[in-house]
C-alpha cells in the first residue's frame, strides 16, 4: 500500500509498439495523481522514436544490441538518488536483467502466473493477480501497489502538428471512406496472405472505397505489400515504407478502419481513435485485440486452440499465443468481408 507521494519513478517497458502504447493510460494515471512526480521511463529506439515528446517523462533509451555495457551506460544516466519504485513491466530474461541496474526503494512487478525468466528475482512486490483481462488493464494495474486504480484509458500519443500535415497530403478529403491495410506483425506467423488481403480490398474499393497500404521498410513489409498489390484488381495508394514512426499514427488516424493482423498498427491506430478490423487466429482477441472496439475483428482463436492445441479456447492458460504454421489459413476471406460490412452496417454513410 501506498505510504507516501512519490517524488520519482522508473517505468521499464522495451517493446514491442503495441505494449508501449499501452503504457501510455498508466502514464495518464500516475501523471494526474502526481504532478509534481518525476517519471522516467527506460525504453527502446523504436519505441522511443514513436513517443518522443510525451509530456512529463524523461526518457532512457536502451539499445538492446548492447549487453551488459549498455546496461551499465544506462545506469549512469540514471539519478544517483535512484526512485522511489520501479514498475518493472516486462518480463523477458534481457529486460530483468537490465532492472537490476535500476536503483529503486519498491519493485514491482508482474503477479506469479505472468512471471517468468526469473522475474520474481527482480521484483519486491507485485500487481494483483486477474486472469482474463486485456494487456492494457493488466499494465494499468501496476499503478495499484502504489495506492492508484486506473479508472479511465486515455493515450494522448505525442503526434506533432507536421505528421498531421504529412498524413492529410497524401490524399484528398474527398470524403470517400478509406480502408487502410496494414499487413505484417513482427510475429510472421500472425501475418494474413496477400491473396487474401488482395481480395478483401477490391471487395472495399468495389463499395466505393479508397484502399491505401501502410507498413514499415522491412523487405518482408515491402514484399507482401508488392504481392498484394500484384493480386489486386483495383487501384490502391501504396505508402509502404514512405512514413515514419511519428508519422505513423496520424495515419491511421485518417483511415476509417484499419485491416490488421495482432501488431504494433493495430493498437496504434486504435490509441488514435481509428476503428480496426483485426484479424486473429494465433492470439486471442479479448487479451491482445483493439482494446477500445473489437466489434469489427475476426476471431478464430477457439479454432485454432482445437485444432492444433486439441482444446477450446477456455480451456487454456491466459495468454497462449497459437502461432503454428498454417494457423493464418483459419481466416477466411468472407469472414474479413463479413467483418468489414458490420462495419458499413454501424456506419451507413460509407
């Protein structure tokens, strides 16, 4: 329980995109209750380079190519007088390690049925144990040893005026509705397939719809993207590796949804208020989907469990990711379709 304001605190969370955007309620939270607290936050480049700019947080970026040096760089730039808690919020075996390095009265961490690689080592308290819950809420908790509940989500992502800018120049405000594909996770075997993608997007632009493709410049993003476009029959606008991480999220923000599988994109563009079709069959929707609307996912994580776990969903442990082979083949292109008309159902003007 909380004995005391804290004067300083260290939030520790790496990666991946979609974790780090959300972190950012939990910064809200503490922020409002707290002024005056000083808060740091070890991070990533990547993550670094989307978040710049957040209000009231002093930034540590460290590059996870650099070991135990960079470790030991990273707590020279630390305070001498170290925090008053650590909100260890990751529990890869590299990120405890690195929170060794960080001075700090209370450490708190994960409950013991999330931890893992030693994680418990590293920590002298922990946020409550509630299975079931999304990501998001899961990191909101770790305001609560401290005496704080997260009671409302609000991102506030640090956009600057000029992605805005970039992102209205890249087409008209004509008032065609814009269904925007952002195909590629960093996990391959969450990714869809260009054919199918392909297919879902001419179904879109033969509504009347503008399709567009966004990712980053990786020769995977840069390769399914070509593949789909190849397989199109419509004309799509092709942004593929033409934005940047700031400009990332004004983006989405212009898309009217967003056709994804479980990514960084995903919950970036629902932070932003876009609406996501997401497309889930190696995660589980109610744990990793688009936290504020999962109207409009496709959800064959059941399927899944029974065919290549031999159990339903309900019967396995919160959290387990199905990424087999093959396991993307569940999605059908009518259940993206369907998806994609429930939304043109709730929102008859497009």
């Amino acid at each position: 329980m909380e004995s005391s304001t804290p004067q300083s605190l260290c939030l520790l969370r790496l990666s991946a995109l979609g974790d780090v955007t959300h972190v950012l309620p939990l910064v809200h939270t503490l922020r409002s209750a707290w002024p005056q607290a000083r808060l740091h936050w070890i991070i990533d480049k990547a993550g670094f380079r989307l978040l710049e700019g957040l209000p009231g947080v002093d930034f540590h970026v460290y590059d996870k190519n650099s070991g135990l040096a960079g470790m030991r760089a990273l707590r020279r730039q630390l305070p001498k007088a170290g925090f008053d808690a650590l909100l260890q919020m990751q529990v890869a075996l590299r990120a405890n390690l690195l929170s060794a390095f960080v001075p700090a009265k209370r450490r708190i961490g994960y409950d013991r049925a999330r931890s893992k690689d030693l994680h418990g080592l590293f920590i002298n308290e922990r946020i409550p144990d509630r299975p079931g819950i999304h990501v998001l809420d899961a990191i909101g908790s770790f305001c609560e040893p401290l005496g704080l509940k997260q009671t409302e989500v609000v991102w506030n992502m640090p956009v600057p005026e000029a992605a805005f800018e970039w992102a209205r120049a890249q087409w008209p405000d004509d008032g065609m509705p814009v269904l925007m594909v952002s195909p590629c996770s960093s996990h391959v075997r969450r990714n869809w397939y260009a054919d199918r993608y392909a297919a879902v997007a001419d179904h879109a632009a033969s509504k009347g719809w503008r399709v567009v493709l966004c990712g980053g410049r990786s020769d995977l993003e840069r390769s399914t993207a070509d593949a789909i476009l190849a397989s199109m029959k419509h004309a799509a606008l092709d942004l593929v590796g033409k934005d940047t991480l700031k400009q990332l999220p004004a983006l989405l923000a212009r898309a009217s949804l967003v056709m994804t599988p479980d990514s960084g994109p995903m919950h970036i563009a629902n932070a932003m208020g876009a609406k996501v079709l997401g497309l889930h069959a190696a995660s589980n929707p109610a744990r990793s989907g688009p936290y504020s609307d999962r109207r409009y996912c496709v959800d064959k994580y059941d399927a899944a469990a029974r065919k290549y776990l031999g159990k339903p969903a309900e019967a396995l442990k919160w959290g387990t990711k199905i990424e087999f082979d093959g396991v993307m083949d569940l999605i059908r292109v009518e259940d993206a379709i369907a998806a994609f008309e429930r939304y043109r159902s709730d929102h008859p003007r497009t």
